[in-house]
C-alpha cells in the first residue's frame, strides 16, 4: 500500500504546476495505539512463550505514531504562514521545501535490540534467541537496514527528535503497559 502510493505522488509530481504541493512523509517501524505492532505482539507473544526468536539482522529505528503524527503536523504548519489553515504559496512553491521527508525516532536497533528492550521493560524471565531473518521463514523479504535519514526534517523543523527506547517508554506510559 505504501509503495503505490507513493507511485500515486510521484505520478502527480510529473505534473510542474502540482509538484509544488505535494509532501511525502516516510517511515519505519511503526508502532502505536490503533493496530498490532511490534512492541504489542512481543508483549503478546511473551505471555504466551518462555522462548522468543527474533531476528537480530534487521536494522532501522522503531517509530512512535504518536511522534510520527505530531512533527508531521508540525511539518505542515512550519509550511503555513500563519497557522495551518493559511498557506504561504511562495513556501509552498518552493523546491526546497516540498518534496520527501523521512522522519523516525532517532537511534537504531536491531529487532532482537527492540525486542530486548520491550522485554526487560515487563520484566520477562524467558529466553529471547537472536536469530537471522532467513530462519524465521517470514512469507516477505525485508530489507537489513531501513533507517531513513531524518536530517531534512530536523533541519527544517530545528527539532531533535525524541530517541526510539524513549518513544517506547512514552508508548508503555500512554498505555498502561
């Protein structure tokens, strides 16, 4: 679903007169409130098992919804001129300021690291076994390092972006885990 959407855009980008307008926010390893995710199904899954195997050659930085949401909208304001209802069309003209914004937590971590992480956080007397993606005869691919590179958004937004293990701290709090 992600990638034809984003075939979608850049369908629409060919067009000069709307690539001016158009914002592509990326991500990775989302988690939050709405569905499952990683953090829930290690929870999940912890209750059920006294071993868990996770792949350990899985690399990216896990991303807090709640965070992904937020410096999105502050993206969108940061492109208004006073308030998110009143656009600046010269912002939103320019080629700097358009296009491809990839935002996660900062830091990185492996899916054995994350898990570990949500693990000792519920104080989980099991055994967590890294293994490599292979093994896990997951049905799709996935890709060993997807960490995007948020420099355009932090420089844009002059923020620094809150690490993953505290983003998941946040999660457990919002929660109640």
């Amino acid at each position: 679903a992600k990638y034809e959407g984003e075939l979608l855009v850049s369908q629409v980008m060919a067009n000069p007169e709307l690539t001016s307008k158009i914002y592509i926010v990326r991500t990775s390893w989302v988690f939050g409130k709405a569905s499952m995710n990683f953090v829930d199904k290690i929870i999940e899954l912890s209750k059920e098992k006294n071993e868990l195997k996770v792949t350990d050659d899985q690399i990216s930085s896990p991303t807090y919804s709640k965070d992904l949401a937020h410096y999105s909208l502050e993206l969108l304001k940061s492109l208004c001129e006073s308030g998110i209802y009143h656009y600046s069309w010269e912002l939103l003209k320019s080629s700097a300021e358009n296009g491809i914004y990839h935002f996660t937590n900062d830091g990185i971590a492996s899916k054995y690291e994350e898990a570990k992480y949500i693990l000792d956080k519920i104080s989980w007397q099991g055994n967590l076994i890294a293994v490599k993606g292979e093994d896990l005869g997951l049905p799709a691919e996935r890709p060993k390092f997807s960490k995007l590179s948020c420099k355009k958004i932090k420089e844009k937004l002059g923020i620094t972006i809150p690490d993953w293990k505290d983003a998941i701290d946040r999660y457990f709090k919002d929660n109640n885990k």
